[in-house]
C-alpha cells in the first residue's frame, strides 16, 4: 500500500488546480447568471486554453484525441475541475458527453463514430442521454415505456423523456427504447443514435428545477418522440442490448461523478474557512473562534478525507479489476459521497448565514442542484438495497 | 391537561383548511412561476374572498380589523395557512408584515398608527423591516453599523441592509439604525419608520436567492441609506431602545415562522403519501409497499407530531404567562423545528425522485427558499447556545 | 387545548418526586450493586412508606387496591418515578407486573382473580410473562414455537422461553403457548397462570446481560418447559385468544415504557447539569462554560420535551377513545421516546467522561441496560413499518 | 497510489487471522465469563502458541524481541487480532503495555530497560500507566493534581488516579506527576516507574464500570499514593517532560487503538452477517431478506471501508513523515473511527434483538465497554475542536 501520487501527476494535478483558480473561479459567478448561451463564447474561449496546455478530455483514451489517464489519475483531475462548476465542462469531460463518448467508444461502429463520436470528443457538437422518463421510475430501467417498432429498414420510436441534460442545444441524443417489451426485463430495450433535428423529436421544455429552467448544457430537457423514424444504422449496439449497455455507462458515470462531488466538498470547505477568518461574530471575535463552527470543521474534513479514499479506492479497483469487480465499493461510495457532500455543501451554507443563501458565492447553487446527487443514477435507496445484498451474498446469505 | 379542539375552533380551522385546498393550491404553481407582481391580481382577488368571509388578519387585534385570535387558536390556522406558499399573504398574516403591523401597535403613537399602521392591516400597503447588513453578523444586533446622527430635528440614516423581505414594492421600511454607538450595546440602536420613496432610501437590487431573484413580497432587497433624512416624529419608540424593539419583534416572529413551517411539513407529508400511493416501482410494487419508504414515513409524522405539541405549548405558554417567560421554548422550537421541517422536505423531495428536484411540485422551492430557516431570526447554533445557558442558570449552574 | 396541570395532581406530582429524591435517589447505588435479594428487605420497607402514604399501585384501579389514575394522570406521576431504578417497583407499579395485573383483570375469572391477582397488586408475590424464545423472533408472537396440547382436563406445556423479565424469585408466570398451530396465525396461541412451582417449569438460568445474570426482579430468566402439566382453570382466557391478549397487554405496556423512559431522560439531564455545573475543564473554566456541551444540553432538552409532549398526548388519547384509536401514536412514541433516551442517556455518559464509564452514577446501567428499550415490545424497525403502513392506509394509499 | 498488499503480508495476515478464528474464538466466551484470572493460563498457553509461530509483538522493533512491523503492517495485523477480545492480548500487543514499551524504548535508561522494559516485552509482567485522576479532566494534561517533591535523592509521590487499565496484577506504573506546579503547564509534570508493591502505592478498588469490576488486565484500578517514596533513577525522562512524553504515547496510542476498533467493526459485520441468514423472521423469510436490514447493512459497510482506509492511511503517513506530521489526520480518525466502530457495535446488537443484550454474543460486552474509545485519549469533543484550530491555522486562520 502506497498513498503516495506520483510527481508527474502531482505537478499536472498542481497546474490544472492553478489554472481553474485563476482562470474558472473568478469569472463563474459571470457565467453561472449569464446562463449557458450567453456563457458559451467565453468558455469556448477557455477550451482553447486548455487544448493548448494539452489538458483536454482527460478520460478519453489518447487514440481517440484525449489524455488518456487512468481512471485513478482521473480522478485527481476529476476533484480539481470539480472545484468549478464550469471546471468538467471546460476540460471536455462533462456529463454527459462523457458518458456517451464512452458508449460510442465501445459500442459504436466505425461510420458511427465517424459521424458521431469524433465531433464530440472534439468538442465540436454536444450529445445527451434520453433515458429517464416521467411516468416511469428511473431506478429501474427494466420498467421503460418509450417504445421502438421496426418499420421496414428504421425504427419508429415513440415516448416521453425528461431531465434529458443538456438536451438544449444538443446535437443528438442516445435514446433508450424498447424493442420487446416481451422479452425478458433486462433485454427488451435498445439504444438509438437520433439527432436532434430528426422530424418527431422534440424538445418540449425545459424541465424548471429549483426555479431555473437553465438552457443548454446547464438544462435538463422534456422531450416527446412522436413516430420518430430511425434508420437502422443508428442503432447503438445489438437489438436488445440497451440496458446492458446502460449499466456499463452508468457504473464509470457514477464513480465520474463521485469524484466531481468531492472537488465540490473541497471548494465547499475552502469556503468556509476563509469565510470562518474573515466574519467578525463580536468584538474581536471571529466565526473561526467558535467551537461549534470548528466541531462541525472537523467533522466536514474528516468525512471528505473519508469519502476521497473511498472513490479513489474505488478507481484503482476498476483500474486493476474492472468495473464489474468493482460493482460494491461503487454502490457504496455512490450513495456516501453523495451524503457526505451534500452534507459539506449544507455546513459551508450554513457558515455563511444570509451569504450562503444568496448567490453571491457557488453554494446555494451546490445546495440547490446537487441535491439531485442522491437521486441520479441510482437514487440513495436503491445503492443501499443491492449492495446490502451483495454483501450478504458474499457472505454466504 | 386537555389535547382536544373545541369545536368552534375546529369548525374554522377545516373551513379554512377547505378554502386553501380549492382555492389556493390549485393555483399555486401558476402563481409562483408567474412572479410575484404578475400574481398580485390574482392574490388580490383571493384576499377579497378572504375578506367577505371574515377570515382576514387572523392574529390581529380584533380593535385593529383582525380576528383577535389567541395566539394557540392562531397557531392551529397558521399550520393549514402554511401548506401553501401564499396562504399567509392570503390572509393577511405574512412576514415581514405581521411583525411590523405588531411593532407599530405595541410602539407607535397615534399618528404613526394612523399613517403607517391603518393602511397595513387593512393589506393596502406592504412594509419591510431593514435590520440584517452584510457585514455584520445578522444573528448579533448589538454589531450593527447603520448610524443615524441628528440633524436639528431630523435623524440622517446611512447604512448598507439586506436580506430586506418584501422590499421590493414596500410601502416603508421600518429600519434599525444605531444612534448611539458609544451606548452600551443594547442600548445603541433605534427604529425609523421610512417611506420607501425618501430620498437617500435606494433599493440596489433583490438580493438573488437561490439562482432566483425574485419580485415584490417574493423579494429580498439590498438597500443603501445615503444622507437618509428622516424626520424625527418618524421615530418608532424611544431613542436606545431599538434592540429591545427587536427582540419583542423576533420572540412572536419565531413562534410564527414555527406555527408556518409545521403547514410545509403536512404539505410535504401528503405529497409524499400521495406520491408513494401513486407510483410503480417495479410490477405491482409501489413507492408506498417500500420498507424503507414506510420508515421514513414512520420518522417524519412522529417528528412533525412532537414539533407541532412544541409550537402549540409555546403558544400556549405565550397566551398564559407572555414572551418572556416562554424565551426558552422558543429558541427550543425555533431549531427544532426547522430541522424537522428541513427534514421532512428533504425526505418528500427524496420520494419524488427526479419529480422532486423540479418545479412541477412546491418541494423543490420549499428545499430551496426555506432552507433560510435555520438562518434567519437567529441560526440554529445561536439558539443552542443561548437555550444551554438559560438552562444551566435554570439547574443552578 | 390546554396544558395545566391541575394544582392536586401537581402537588401528588410534587411529593412524590420528593420522595424519590429524598428516599430513593441515596440509596440507589448501595441497592444497585448489592443486587435484588439482598436489597428486597430495605425496598419493602420502603414500599411500607409508599402504602402508608396512599400513593401504592398509581396505575390500578380503586376497586382493586390501587390509587385509580387515569393514564394521563399515570403518566406525570411514572416520569417522577422513572428517575430512580427502583422507583416503579417500590410503589407498586413496575414491569412485568403491571401487565399482568392488566391481564389478570381483564381476562381472570373470579378464582383466578382471588388466587392470582390479589396478592399480586397488594405486592405479595411477583409474576413474569414469558412469551419471547430463543429461536423464534420475538417481533413476531404468530411463530412461536412452545407447544400446549391437551391431556384430558390438563394441558402440557413444552417449549423454551427466555428474557423472562422477573422469573427469578417470581411465584407464577404467564405462559403463552400454541394450542393449535392449524389455526389462523393470530389465533394459535392462548396464555396459562403457570405457579413457578409447577413441575416441568425449569429456570435454567438468568441470562447474563452485559455482563450481569443479575437476580429476582432486576434479571432475565431462561425457562424450560418440558411436559409441564398445567389444569384447565389456569388456562387464561380463551383457547386461541393469547395472541389478541397479548396485543392487548404491549399496547398500555409501551406507554408504561414511555412514561418511565421520560423519568430516565430527566434523570439523565439533571445528572449532566450538575456535572456541567461542578467539573472544571481548564482553569476557571467549567464544562458548563463550554460550547459544544450547551448545544448539546439544548439538544437533549428539545428531544425530552418534545417526546414527552408524545407520550401526554398518547396518553390522553387513549384515557378519551381506548387503545385502539392510539395505535399508530403508541408506535411512533415507543421508537421515538426509545431513540430520545438512549441519546440522552449516551450523550449525559460522555459529559461524565470517564467517571460516566463507571458504576458511581447510574448513567453506565441506563446505557446498557435501557438500551434494550429499542427491542422490546417490539424493535425499532418493527414499529417504523407498522406505523408508516397505518399511515399509508389513513391517507388512501 | 497503489492500494494492494504485498503478498507476503497478505499471507501472514492470513495465517493470523486464521488463528484467531481457530483459537481464540471459540475459547472467548468462556475466557470472557471466567474472568482474567481465571483465564490466564489458558491464555499464557495461547501465547506460546503464538510466539512459537513468531507473531509475538508485531509492533515492537525486532531489536527488542518484537516482530518490527512498519506501522501500515501493523494496523493490517491489528485489525485481524481486533476481531477477538483477546487477540491483542495474546499476540503481546495490548493496551497499556504496548504504550508503555514505546515510552520505556524511547525515554528509558539501560538501567530502567533491562529492569523494566525487557520483561515488559517478554510478557512476564504487566504495567499500567496512572495519569487519569478523578477530580481533573483527563482531557487535559496540564491539570493533573498528584504531586512529585524531591526529598534528598528520592521523589515523594501524592495523589489520586484512576481508570489505571490492569492496575490489578500488573508489576509496574507509570505514574504521571506534578513536579513544578509553577512551571508553564507542559512543563510541570514528570513521569516515574514505580513497582506496584513500593509502600504508599495502594490500588483501592478496581473500578467497576458498566456493572463489572472486572480483573486483572480486564480491570480498571482506582490507585491512592500516600507518601511514596520513588528513587531518583525510576525517574523516567528529564523533569518537566512528562507532558511531551505523554503527548507522544498518546499519538501511537490512537492509532493503535483505531486499528483495534476496525477489528472489532469487522467482527461485529461477520455476526450481523451470520445472524441475518440464519434468523428467520416469518414464514420463509429471514433478516436478510428485510430491506431496513439490508440498507443498514450497506451503510455500516462504507463507514467500516472509509474508516479502515483513514486508518491505513495515518498509519502511513507516520510510517513516512513521523508522528507529528500526522497530528490532524490521527485527531480526525481518533473520533471517526469511534463513532464508526460504536455505530457497527450498535447496528449489529440491534440485528441480534434480545440476544443481542445477552452475553452469548460478544457485541453486549462491545456496546458496554467500547463506548469508552469516545471517551479516552481524549474525548470526541477535545479531538474535534483541536482539529478544527488545525485544520483553520492551514488555511491561514
């Protein structure tokens, strides 16, 4: 066992943590209420930066035009873009291209990726996931209803989707459809490659979350295929094989994400300190002088030291074993990095009294909208209930 | 010891309950993503309906236009009030109003009653009250830096406010301002009655909250008094005795938040039943056939049980032996309750699933916008403490 | 609504707690650590003094010996009692007797009643109910296991029970056991008055409980039943109605628990206050003076309010409409009162540091033993699922 | 970073583990209720069992007789011993010995290590360490009251200690005591190897804590020195370096107790695990079915992970950097681990209902006797505020 993170990585680690410092944080206030349209030009701009430095899509395999990191060197990267909320997006490594650049990778044939894959680990065009649907639960992607029937050489598919990230905007979307619905529960459903300019895909709204409706990437669409006519050949995958395909995106998602959460605790934590030595409580004394206030500091570092071994622990195993190998400690770290950041995120709000509420600093955005952390991929329950089963199914139960 | 209702009591209490259920609920989401200026019409109207059934402005003084009631009769209204974000407007009870409409019965003199006041309780003018500034710690008067020196017979204000509610649209500020900042502390401050029109009293901006600005009543402004001239007869109560104002303001002014966020509970409550009844899971298997729904379920009725027995007996207490005597059970319920009530829309928000996160339901805007809870009027950890040591002085210590 | 107490109750109230102070509370560890057998004399003296001041047997009715109270007025009464370790058992008023009594009278025929009841109120001899078994989950009374079956005008009993509360020394138990396991679950069990004499009725032994087999009434017999002939007219009740019985007896058991469990969280307070007030962390600086214990302090006191408040108002409910009306009331007071003093309790352990580790307060025994609170009469987990289904079901779902 | 075990510690942490759950658990039950003396035999057999395989003393350098372990290796070794009561015992790791070994290898003379240390090592006698007094806060060093005055070449020793871990039996003390009162406080104490049998040194009782005085290494003295007279060369240090020296003790002493704490969360998992395949609670359906169960169980697990993890890697953080580059991390384990460790304890009793409370399982004498580690080597509180000035001071505070 080493703790150790090599000098390479630690200086690369250093750099890009300077450049989100100098770079990211003092124009994000700008740019989170601008809102994604008006931020784009600059952050285009930011991209170019980062291109330049040779930083960019750091989880994408170097063949395809990334970095080409370890999921462990990852996710050292990960919890420094983490910081900003603009930090992932900036790098080419937000969700959920991410996710779908993975998808394509492994999936995908060669005129798909051609046509879809490179514009989009290049950064050239936006993607979106359209899998959860309203009407039926998100946790359980066995329950879809969105239906696709063959219909000569396409498919035609008709559904109802929503909190489709950055729908807005999007160049396509990969919609997950049923092709038979009497097939067993895990392979009647299909993933589809649908731009979104095709006729019967359409973007009602954007779903209005925490009182913002966003726009583009920062959005989350509702949207209605009606006779959407598909082509065969952008069918991601095998008839069938979407829900497989599903978990193997959501497993490397969920860890994706458990890393940026814990770039959030820290930019939560830093927070708060320098808030603690700056507000003056009374006379001389300042909220870094109050026990409670340094209790509850304690009880925040030790849980975001916790919660980063775990996901890094986490990294090293996929790296190592895979990510089946790996399908407990994500589970688990997936519902309690959630907690503990969610948690951390609720202590620096509090810290800043009335500030906090305000949107003068990053946190009652964090507060408002990573709430949704217990929910995603996997609500908190559902993380609970399998790995309790697995764990007694290793133990003999 | 009695826990029944009489029936007069209890015959209001459902009638009101009936007319927020069918007319204000259903109207609810329009009006609040409408904005509050776009609403007032609609609101309005409602209140004229309040009015013709002579509900309006339950807990004023019957000899000011109110209905008089007790304050424990009043806290049973208030819990059905607050089950929907505009019932306290509704019918007159609203902060910051409520509290001013008492400030100026308990310490104005005829004059001011019959310009600040009679327009008041009637709703036909809104008021704020400017006391929270951004550098000083909100939970600590005695710190404030808002100065107000004489000038002949007129007070000059300058200072720098926020977090004002309802500014936006107010009719006047009462707002504390120190006269005497060699006094000893508590003795530093005063209260003006401000027309908000005065020149030097500048709105700056509503404070943005949550990613959401927000307009009139559903406002928080930033305020700068500059060379604020304010005729003395303007003055509310003695010069000094400003702190102590505040504190009679704040003691009822917790007790009502209180009696308010036990309404959001039952609304967060039924949603959640609702919710769970409605939706599948898996199968037959619905949200409500969950064990670990039912446990939630199970901790959050007999959370909100014991808060609302505690906001009752506070009330009780107030009704028998006055404010000061209760001052513990206040600062109890005031942290208590707010971690219930922050609990319980966390837990209903979590049932919801991605539904919860979206504005489609009141739980996202409750999550976010009562979150202040455990920060205005005095944060959780100023009330433990002060309780703690009212306590050890209580066994002697 | 009203929460006087009226001045008799108040001064029984007050003398009684006097007492406990006064007669109990400096006896209680020389009584503690002595064990039962050697403390029963000086506690039957004191019960001499209980009797001589009219207060014996709070909780049965006047017809029978006792002082009448209804369960409201029980309960004030019970929370001065719960302070001490003895003090329900020194007025006549502790478990598993009081249920018995319950039982008895309710179920008992006249020669029953003479031969069992009477000299168990008047204190004469003490009873146990052995009901939970080893291998059966006592959660659960539908799978127990101990046999009766019919032997002409006898019944014999087979099974093994244990945590029988009180076996120890006790002159008869009552014996649930299944007379028909073909029948409806609810209906197999029936109860039998089992003398301890009995032959085939063994106590194998008290089983050590944290470290402590204990005696008589202060432990927690095994039995075996092995072909225990008990006659016709032991039988208690119905054949079959044990399980309906049984109900009946936990329901008024878990307030019984609850009321006491409240004299245990005040117990508990009023120790941390005089340690807080008395221990010298640093210089002149006391634990009293120090933050993070009176947040603390306000903690507990909110939690011991609030759960009191739970229990009145369980109580009074029952006292107007019966136990069934209180059934969901009954389950959420049993784990909250139970959570509320097992905190209380642990959180009043650690302001004792190391002196609260040890047998010089009674904080040590509180924590291990009471920790039982959680499973008795039904765990935790038991009581969540129950009342969150009741719940669903009130609200439609 | 690399989180694997090198194969050769892997084995060997295999084999150990291997014997524990061969030879010491089985016997544990039997040891537990017999009592230390009763035990020791047995017990000195293990040992030889133990040093025969060459595992004796795996923390202790290979120069005096111990295995050497590297501190990482260490903590994996400890946490396989933790799994039994016993097993630090047995191997000649345990508490207070194993401090006082490190204290005597550092700060002793040849003299004092041949007299004292070298049978400490070998395991023919035991020590104890006096510094915790009743009537000053063991939290705080600096306010011990047992007084050292010089008297001609010897020291005369004065005052009142307690909670002495295996005073009963043990051949030698370190006596922590004040020999400038008018010194700063870290320089007013000095440490003192005094027999057990040197006059003035009266053990008065052995504490009882939680119900039980215990025995022997299984005890807790309360010690009286009256006029004791120590011979200069038993000081042990420099005057004045008593505080240092305990600080450093106290260091390792956390750590070696976290890793403890994780052997006992593993335990307690195991039989959580085995009881919920085993416990049936209705019909065909066991504990392990129970989705509350199976949801506590995932989140004891990812506490047990994350704080095995921090442990692991303070141990290796010492390894590299020393002790005192690892103050924050050891202050933020110190009271994570605990609350981790009595979490699983309490998690896992609750799964075993009544048996959980008995002493057939070890998890009664777990929840009883382990609640101390929130309490020694400094209390929960203490640890939390001295890491948040820690933590403040980095961030420029």
């Amino acid at each position: 066992m080493d703790f150790s993170i090599p000098a390479e990585s630690e200086a690369r680690h250093h750099a890009i943590g300077e450049f989100v410092r100098a770079r990211l944080l003092p124009r994000e206030p700008a740019l989170l209420s601008a809102g994604f349209r008006a931020a784009e030009p600059e952050l285009e701009e930011l991209r170019g930066e980062v291109r330049a430095k040779g930083w960019w899509a750091p989880a994408v395999p170097a063949a395809l035009g990334g970095l080409g990191l370890s999921l462990l060197e990852h996710a050292l990267v990960s919890e420094v873009l983490g910081r900003s909320v603009f930090g992932h997006y900036v790098f080419g490594a937000q969700a959920p291209d991410a996710g779908n650049i993975e998808l394509l990778h492994r999936l995908g044939n060669e005129e798909q990726k051609g046509r879809f894959l490179t514009p989009l680990v290049r950064g050239e065009v936006r993607s979106c996931f359209a899998m959860t649907e309203p009407e039926s639960p998100g946790s359980n992607p066995t329950e879809l209803r969105c239906r696709a029937r063959r219909e000569g050489g396409d498919y035609i598919l008709d559904g109802h989707k929503w909190f489709v990230t950055g729908a807005d905007g999007a160049g396509f979307a990969i919609v997950m459809a049923v092709t038979d619905p009497a097939a067993p529960p895990r392979q009647r459903a299909t993933m589809f490659l649908v731009p979104t300019d095709t006729p019967g895909f359409r973007r009602v709204r954007n779903v209005p979350v925490m009182g913002r409706a966003g726009d583009g990437w920062l959005s989350h669409g509702e949207i209605l295929l009606q006779s959407c006519r598909v082509p065969e050949r952008q069918r991601l995958g095998e008839e069938g094989g979407g829900f497989a395909a599903a978990q193997e995106r959501l497993g490397p998602g969920r860890v994706h994400h458990c890393m940026r959460w814990i770039g959030i605790c820290e930019r939560a934590f830093e927070l708060m300190c320098a808030r603690a030595s700056s507000r003056t409580i009374e006379g001389q004394s300042r909220l870094a002088d109050q026990p409670l206030f340094q209790a509850t500091l304690a009880e925040c570092r030790v849980r975001i030291d916790a919660a980063r071994l775990l996901v890094l622990k986490a990294a090293w195993t996929i790296d190592q074993e895979g990510f089946a190998a790996a399908a407990e400690e994500i589970s688990l770290a997936k519902f309690f990095v959630a907690e503990v950041m969610t948690g951390v995120v609720d202590a620096a709000l509090q810290a800043h009294g009335a500030l906090g509420m305000s949107d003068d600093t990053p946190l009652a955005f964090y507060y408002a909208h990573e709430r949704a952390a217990r929910i995603y991929d996997g609500p908190d329950e559902v993380h609970k209930l399998s790995a309790g089963r697995r764990i007694l199914k290793r133990h003999g139960g």
